[in-house]
C-alpha cells in the first residue's frame, strides 16, 4: 500500500505581533510535519502527532 502524502500551504500577508497559533483540533489523528521557511529556505522543522 502506497502512503498519500496530502500537503497544505498557507500565506499571510503581514503579523501583528510575533506569535504565530496553530489550532490542531480539526486534524485526524496521526503525525505532521511543520515546515517554516523564510525567503523559500526551511529555517525550522518540527514533527509532531495529533
């Protein structure tokens, strides 16, 4: 069995402060990775499980 990979991307145009929330509550049960880039480069990673 082949696994699907599903991917979502999002962009904001500006912050108003320096915080970024992430609500998880609508997402299936298992791992996902986070990818935060800048200037299309991966500055942090971070893997974690709903």
């Amino acid at each position: 069995m082949v696994k699907k990979i599903n991917s979502i991307k999002g962009e904001i145009d500006q912050f108003p402060e320096c915080r970024i929330y992430l609500n998880v509550n609508h997402l299936k049960k298992g791992t996902y990775i986070l990818k935060i880039t800048h200037k299309n480069k991966v500055i942090k990673t971070t893997t974690f499980k709903k």
